[in-house]
C-alpha cells in the first residue's frame, strides 16, 4: 500500500468534484473572455509618430525647404525621445514627420510638437495662411478602408463637398479612425481670374483687386439691439456668395467712372485646386483613404464606420453612391480564419496520436480535456493581459498545443504505466503524478525559460514577440496545473488496466520500441563513433547558421498593392491624367484585380503633380492564381511599356515599419551637408545598384527634372521707382500663387477665394513681359521687364527632403524572387565601395532594413540568452552543473535539422525561424529531461550508470516519442499552411518540423552517450538521494 501524499494532486485526487468544477470554472472564463478579445493582424509594436504639415501655396519647394521646413526643424530637434526627423518640402507645403521612442509618451510628445510650432511662428512666412497642424499617425500604416463617392449628375465640386462636410467630417468622429485622406477632391471656390492686359490698360495692379476684395466681402460682428422688451441681433450683407456678386464689386474709379471687378477679370465658381483627379477603376469621382489612429484595433474600427455607413448614405442626394472600394479587414479575417483551422488541425492531429500510442479511450480523453482546458484558460489571461486574437498570438497557441499535452502525456503515461503494473486506479494516479512532478516541472519551467530572451527583445521586434511569448508561456503554466491536477483526478475515475489477450499482436508503439532497443545497444557498444556523430552535428549547425542566407520578416501576401507612380518632373497634368488612365486599363485586365483606386495630384501623402497614387485589392486566393508578389512581378512588363511613366508596386504588409509612404518594401537613406554633392552620388548608386539583378523596383525620390524660371530682380532699377524685391514678390504671387486672398463662410463649411491670372495668361512665360507694378513715388506703371531679367528655364527638383536637419534622398527596392535581405545589404554596401563614395555622403539602412540590421546583430546573443536561461533553469532544479549539460547536448542537432528544413524548401533564416530555433532549444530538450530524470533516480537507487541510462531510455522511450510526435503535428499545420497569411507563419513551422525530424533521429542515441561520457569525465559519485517534490 502507498504512503499517503497530501500534495496538490492527492488532493485533488481525493476532492474530484472540486477539482472538476475549478476546471470548468476556468473553462467559462475562457470562453467568455474569447469573444471579448480584438482582432488584429498584429500585435501594436508602433513608434510613437507625429506628422506636422504647412502650407504656403504658391511657394517653391526650396522656399518651403529654407523658410519653413527649417525653423520648424531647429525647434524640433530639441524635443527629447525623438530618434528621427524627417521633412518633405514641395510646391507649396511642407511635411515634417518626427518619430519618438518606443517608451515616449504619444500624448507627451503632442504637446512638445505644438510648443515647439508656436515658439518657431515668429520665424515663419508672415502670409502663410495657417500654422502648421500636426497629427498623431503611424505614417507606414496601409489605410484600413477606402470608400469611393461618386455621381452621374453632380459636378466634381458638389460631390467633393458632400464627401468632405459629411462623410469625411463624420467618419472622422469614429472611434478608431485616424486620417481620412480625400483624393480627387475638387474643393468648392471662388476663383477670381484676372486679365493683366485689362488691369495695365486702366493702371489698376493685382495688389489693387486683392485689397478691394478682402475689404468688401467680411463676415464680422455686429452687435444687437437691446431694447426694454426684446432683443435683435444686427446682420447685413457683408459677405458674398456667388460669382455674380463679385462681378459687381468696386475695384476703383477710372476718371470719375467706377471700375467693376466683371471689368478686369472673370469670376467663376471653381475647385479650389483644379489640379486633382481621382478615380475608383475607370469611374471619376472622390476617394476617401481611411488610416486607423495608431493603437486603434482595425478590425473595431472598420467595423463601427461599415455599421455608420447606412445612416450617413441615406443623408446624401439618391444621385450619390458610396461604396466599399477595399476593405483591408477581409483579409485579416481571413489570415485569422486560417490560423483557426489550423490550431483545429493540429489538435486532431496531436489527438490522434494519443489515441495510436496509448490505444484506450479513457487515456486519450483525458489527455485531450486537459489540451481542451487548458487552451480555452489561456483565453482569459489574454483578455486580462489585454491582447488581441492575432497572428502571433494565435501560432503561439497552435505552437502550445504541443508542449500542452506534453505535461499531460507524461502524467497519464506514467499511470497508463503503473496500471499495466497492476496498480489500481487511485493508487496508479497517486504514484504516477507523483513519480512524475518533478519532471513535469522541469520539463516547463526549462521551457518557460526559453521564452524568456524574447520578452527582453528590444524594439519593435520585441513589442511583437511579446504577446506571442507571455501567450505560450501562460499556456504552458495553465498546463502544468491542470496536467498534475485534473489528469490524475481523471485517471483515478477512469482509466482501466488494459487488457492484454495471450496471442494479440504487439501494437505499433511496441514494435517502435524493440526497433529502438536494438539501435540504442549499437549505440552504447560504439560510443566514440556516437560521440564524434555528436561532434559534427554541433559543427555543421555553427556553420549552416553561420552561411545560411539571413532574412528580416517574410513577404505577405495580404492581397493589398499599394503603387505610386513618376513621370517626368516638368509632366503637366493633363499628360499625368492620360498616362495614369493607360495604366489603369492594364490593371483593371489583370484577373487577379478585384478592384483599385488610383489619383493624380497634390492630396495627402502626394505632394507633387509628377506623382500619382495607386491602390489594388486583389481576389480572395483561392480564386487567383498568382501571389501579390507574383502579380506584381507578372504586371510589371506590361506597366513599362506606357512611355514616360513608372508604377512602382509593393505588397502591402502587416509589418511595416517604414517613416512614411515607400514606393517599395526597402528603403536606404543617403545624407549629406551639400545638397549638390548629394544629387550626383545618389544618381551614381541608383545606376550601380539598377545594373545589378537582385534589386527591383529600384528608384530614388529626387525628380530633379522640374522646370525653373528665375527671375533676376534689378535691385538698383527698382529702386528708382521706390520699388522693393518683397514688392515683386507679392506682385508674382498674386498673379501665379493660386493666392487664397478671402474666405467665406456657410453654415456647414467656409471655402476659400482665390485670385490668379487668367488661363490663357498665367501658363506662359511670355506673360511677365506684360506684367505691370505701380511705382509708389509717381504712380506710373512699371513693367516688370524694366525691373528684371529673365533667365533661361533650368531644371530643379520637384521636392526637397531632409534627414535631421540635413539635405537626404531616399532610394526603394524590392528584392528579386530567392534574393534574402541579407545579401541583398551586402551587395548595397558592396556597390557604394565600387563607386568610391565619399565619406561627407553618409548612408543608412531604414524602415524593415534598419531593424533587419539590428536584430541580426543582436541574433546570436538571443540564442545564447536563451541557452543560458534553459541551463541555469536546469541546474537549479537539478543542483547540479553537469547535467544540464546533457540535456542541452539535443540542441545542435535540432539547430541543424531546423537550418537543413529551412534550406532545402528555399527559406532564408528570417525573424519567424530564429523564433522556431528559441522554440526548439525549449522542446527538445525534453528528450533530455525524460532520460536523465529517470536515469538519476535508477541510479540513487543502486543501478550503474549504464545500466540506469539504458532503462531510462527504454521506460522513457513511449513519453518521448508521443511527446515529440505532438510538438511536431502542432507545428506541421503551420508548415504546410498556404491560406492568407501563411507566408509569416510557415518558416516558425518548418523550422519547428526540421529540427524535432533531426533531432529525434539522433539524440535518441547521443543524448545516452554524452550522459555516460561526463559522468565518466567528472568521475561523480552516486548522488545522494534528492528530497522529493510533493505535486
């Protein structure tokens, strides 16, 4: 009869009805706390970002650069956290975008962003119409919704309105949404076009129409009547509406005549930029691009504006249709749907073979209920460490699906073991759970510890791998309760002796085992050849990982294509509008499209008209035939043979880690104090890199093709005529800046008035010949030929960009099929060396590139943290340093099986497999601790070392291959994935699968070898007994 335990799991043994409801207690927690978590594709890893953006229209982009990006910029640079800062200036705005650490308070930095703009206004242009506005963005970010707003009947200018007053402004309510982009809009204005001929031959001057109108059309206050029984506020019409008002406004008198506006000029209603164009497939119209606000959940968020749709559609005009371009939502559900399956498939799988090996029902129920369990449990702790359903930290359940039944395998197994015995149920559970607790928790807590490099990962890759470790590591921790606790409870009630009839055939698990009882006595009579196989396996692991080609993230297939095209910098824009229309036709005859929306323009992220916008939802993937990256391969030759434009095309990502919108997945940001010495050197590496085939999509955002016409002012000449350089200025600005020179205002909205030349004026150069100022000494009017000279056209760039301060260009690519990342940063360098770049042009590596670089650095010493992690873990159960020597020899030859898996299916060793390789270093060496625990107590009680390695091996041998079997069918699903998303997860499970196939076949037979070697080497005595671990 056994001695009593009143540990947990006699307790529990004794208590089946309390232990049976605290179990399903934790069973309704999960599933109530399932349907609570988000969803997401990720978990939140963003940096904290504020994009600041300023207009000045009209202005150059190296007037915007000088006179606006750079006060702004010296006082940002003194904001602490900020790790980058960028700016983007051309034709009259400016985009600055600062990025903050990690640890850097979102809100903290928004307020430092605005003290900072208010102490440089002093320093910017005085005519600006507004200070700048800044935002919190994840500027990398692939918006979440795209809705297109189109109509038969109204004018792009009403539509634009309804798009903006009240979809946009609504939506922008949302919870979740951040930045709603309107591409194509054409927003209403009064233009005010005015003949220089007609204002010269009167001597009246633009600067004349400009002051008539903003002193005319006001909307000021009034004040009221207040009278000793009512009230009555005052109005009068002080403001214009209509075209035909302005018509009749007073500019001046012309002997004694009035001179009407109608008289010089032609007002029309108009858009406010008539230089934009926006299309959903080949249907003109108005495109709202919908971002999230960064940490907002996507899927909430598209969720609440699909919900709000209906109510704001039946506010608009029945001739105005909105609808649903793309939705990025479909494929997360898609990619999550998939990941579901797959943790479905691994559980039948695992459970299958339970049913193979322990060949009871009873057994293999009990073993699936605490999997069931204890999955289900993990559900709650998300929820209470609030995490979402993700991709992540989905593979990390699918992953523990394995190491879960891991625990209950050994417990169950071992009772299974002692009931074969002839024990009975109650006192097979006792001695069976009890027997093996100490190695239940070795077996965890050594596991746990693998996991525990990963939650001390810095950056962004750290933020994403966190959830997915404190995921597996909960489920591991809920397994090792529920294994020690609801498994031998189960096994007591339930499970039978088998019955083993005099002439059955021996079962599978039998025959497995007399195969491996003959191998393991070759092995112990040929220990040195063991030992040396030993050898090479750990040499051939340091060298495979040492060749094989390294990689950062896998490219996804989320069946998202973003594109931005280029044509010439000098394009106009009816050129950019039939260009962008001939690209369009051979996308939308792509079957692989489901649907796109492309614009030209200055909006949102466009800064310049030589640029263009595209966005492409493809078919669900079972119903295309090609990958996003093989669309983009396969539409790329058909795309460069419409002449003098370029659709660069990316896969969109749920990693991106770039500081803004990127013509291609890679980026590498070249900087220099000269801006000159910058151009050449950017062109030179652009046409090194261009010649060399592993780089695609190659291009860098300098357009220096853009036309200038300088004029040469006469300082002395104009000062004849009391003429000063600021009085050309506004002159040309009045006549070319597009000037917004009033503003009035509606119930709902206030629009702009703008004043320029006429079309047929303000497009030629030979229009300043006749361009006329009035001197203020005599009043004659002075042309401007008489003031200055004008010089020949030269070429200048469309946008200046800077990089702390600093003149930058940026050059994108995508790799070439089979290129990884790795090599392809080799060879960049590689290329600059070639070309003989000079030290005062620095470059860097930025967005996914930059945090490839650091997380390869930091690759090695994350294997060896977890090693050591695993090792002092071990040593501490054991008391022993020499043992957990042993168990970590089943580590290279898993390391080796996992690189050989990697190489032969074509995979680099990117960030998901070194997270496979950290699994393994936790799985295999399970192996390890099944024989050595056993081995240790055989010999405490009088066995040889031999002969107690060799009993361990073969008592062990069924937990051990059941075990492996499981982690390895947890991970196959993942392997053979190919659902939406299955590119991120497949190297975690071909690395999983490579290295338990290897390492199986092997340390099977080393790990006994390396355990009789260093007992022989330390020579140590038979261990004292160890005190027991009550469980």
């Amino acid at each position: 009869m056994i001695k009593e335990s009143r540990g947990v799991s006699a307790w529990c043994i004794d208590h089946p009805v309390a232990t049976i409801l605290l179990t399903f207690a934790l069973v309704l927690l999960g599933a109530i706390a399932f349907p609570r978590l988000p969803l997401a594709p990720l978990p939140e890893a963003e940096f904290p970002t504020i994009q600041v953006s300023a207009q000045l229209p009209g202005a150059s982009p190296q007037t915007m650069a000088s006179s606006v990006a750079t006060p702004l910029e010296v006082q940002f640079s003194a904001i602490p956290g900020m790790t980058q800062m960028t700016s983007s200036s051309a034709l009259g705005t400016t985009t600055l975008t600062l990025q903050f650490t990690l640890s850097k308070s979102i809100d903290t930095a928004a307020q430092e962003v605005q003290a900072a703009i208010n102490t440089a206004s002093g320093k910017l242009p005085k005519d600006m119409p507004t200070l700048p506005t800044w935002r919190k963005v994840n500027p990398a970010d692939s918006p979440v919704l795209i809705l297109s707003v189109s109509s038969s009947q109204m004018p792009g200018t009403e539509l634009s309105d309804y798009a903006e007053t009240l979809l946009a402004r609504q939506l922008s309510q949302i919870d979740g949404v951040g930045q709603i982009n309107i591409t194509g809009q054409q927003r209403p204005a009064i233009r005010v076009q005015v003949s220089a001929d007609k204002l010269a031959a009167i001597g009246l001057t633009l600067a004349d129409v400009r002051q008539a109108i903003q002193q005319t059309s006001l909307n000021l206050a009034k004040g009221a009547l207040y009278g000793k029984s009512s009230i009555s506020t005052l109005s009068t019409n002080d403001q214009l509406f209509q075209p035909e008002e302005y018509d009749q406004l007073i500019v001046s008198y012309k002997d004694g005549a009035p001179v009407q506006l109608k008289d010089v000029a032609r007002v029309i209603r108009g858009s406010e930029d008539a230089y934009v164009q926006a299309w959903s497939g080949d249907e003109p119209g108005v495109n709202l691009v919908i971002s999230r606000q960064p940490g907002a959940n996507i899927v909430e968020t598209v969720d609440r504006i699909q919900a709000a749709l209906p109510g704001l559609e039946a506010m608009l005009p029945a001739s105005v249709q909105v609808k649903v371009l793309i939705d990025r939502t479909q494929t997360i559900r898609a990619s999550l749907h998939e990941v579901e399956m797959t943790l479905l498939i691994a559980i039948l799988l695992v459970v299958a073979v339970m049913a193979l090996f322990l060949r009871q029902l009873s057994a293999t129920l009990i073993v699936s209920s605490v999997l069931g369990v204890s999955l289900v449990a993990s559900f709650a702790l998300m929820y209470v460490m609030g995490f979402s359903l993700n991709n992540l930290t989905l593979v990390a359940i699918v992953i523990a699906v394995g190491f879960v039944v891991d625990d209950a395998i050994v417990v169950v197994e071992n009772i299974h073991r002692h009931l074969e015995a002839g024990d009975g149920m109650r006192e097979a559970a006792i001695k069976g759970a009890g027997e093996i607790g100490f190695t239940v928790v070795s077996i965890s807590f050594s596991l746990i510890a693998a996991f525990i490099p990963l939650l001390f990962m810095g950056g962004v890759v750290g933020r994403l791998f966190k959830e997915f470790a404190l995921t597996a590591t909960s489920t591991i921790l809920i397994s090792v309760v529920v294994s020690l606790t609801l498994a031998p409870t189960l096994a007591a009630l339930f499970m039978r002796a088998p019955v083993h009839h005099e002439h059955s055939k021996p079962g599978f698990g039998e025959r497995l085992l007399a195969v491996y009882e003959r191998g393991l006595r070759r092995a112990l009579a040929h220990q040195k050849t063991m030992f040396g196989l030993f050898c090479v396996t750990l040499c051939l692991a340091i060298a495979g990982y040492v060749f094989i080609p390294k990689g950062f993230f896998p490219i996804q297939d989320t069946g998202f294509v973003l594109g931005t095209t280029e044509a010439a910098a000098d394009v106009s824009f009816a050129d950019m509008v039939a260009k962008h229309k001939a690209l369009a036709e051979i996308v939308a005859a792509d079957p692989a499209v489901e649907a796109f929306s492309h614009s030209v323009g200055v909006s949102g992220s466009n800064q310049t008209i030589a640029n263009g916008r595209f966005w492409i939802a493809l078919k669900p993937q079972d119903q295309r035939d090609v990958s996003a990256s093989a669309f983009i391969d396969r539409i790329r030759p058909q795309l460069m043979k419409i002449p003098g434009i370029v659709l660069y095309l990316r896969a969109g990502q749920d990693i991106n880690l770039s500081s803004g919108p990127s013509r291609a997945q890679y980026q590498y940001v070249l900087k220099s104090n000269d801006g000159d010495t910058l151009n050449t050197w950017t062109q030179r590496l652009t046409e090194k890199l261009r010649a060399n085939p592993s780089f695609r999509d190659l291009s860098n955002d300098l357009q220096l093709g853009g036309s200038i016409t300088h004029i040469n002012i006469d300082r002395s000449a104009a000062a004849r005529f009391g003429l000063t350089t600021s009085d050309v200025d506004e002159a040309l600005y009045d006549a070319f800046g597009q000037r917004q020179i009033n503003e009035y205002q509606t119930e709902i909205n206030q629009y702009n008035v703008i004043l320029e030349l006429d079309a047929a004026q303000r497009g030629k150069a030979e229009s300043l010949n006749y361009f006329y100022l009035r001197s203020p000494l005599t009043g004659e009017m002075v042309p401007l030929s008489a003031l200055a000279r004008f010089d020949v056209p030269t070429s200048g760039p469309l946008s200046i960009s800077h990089d702390g301060m600093f003149p930058a260009a940026n050059l994108s690519f995508n790799l070439a099929p089979g290129v990884a990342l790795g090599d392809a940063v080799l060879q960049l360098n590689q290329a600059k060396n070639e070309i003989g770049m000079p030290a005062s042009v620095n470059g860097y590596f930025q967005g996914a590139a930059q945090a490839f670089q650091s997380s390869l650095a930091s690759q090695p010493w994350l294997i060896l943290a977890a090693l050591v992690a695993v090792y002092i873990i071990l040593g501490v159960l054991y008391e022993s340093f020499v043992h957990p020597l042993t168990i970590i020899s089943t580590l290279p030859s898993a390391g080796l099986g996992a690189l050989i898996m990697l190489w032969l299916l074509g995979q680099d060793f990117s960030i998901m497999a070194l997270i496979g390789l950290v699994l393994l270093i936790g799985i295999v060496k399970k192996n390890g601790i099944l024989m050595i625990d056993f081995a240790l107590e055989a010999q405490r009680g009088g066995l040889s070392p031999e002969d107690a390695i060799y009993k361990a091996c073969i008592t062990r041998f069924r937990p051990i291959i059941m075990t492996t079997l499981a982690a390895l069918l947890g991970a196959l699903p993942l392997m053979l994935g190919h659902g939406t998303g299955a590119e991120l997860r497949q190297p975690l499970g071909i690395a999983v699968v490579g290295g338990l196939l290897v390492s199986q076949a092997l340390t099977l037979f080393t790990t006994p070898v390396i355990y009789l070697w260093l007992e022989r080497l330390f020579h140590r005595p038979t261990p004292a007994p160890a005190p027991a671990i009550t469980l």
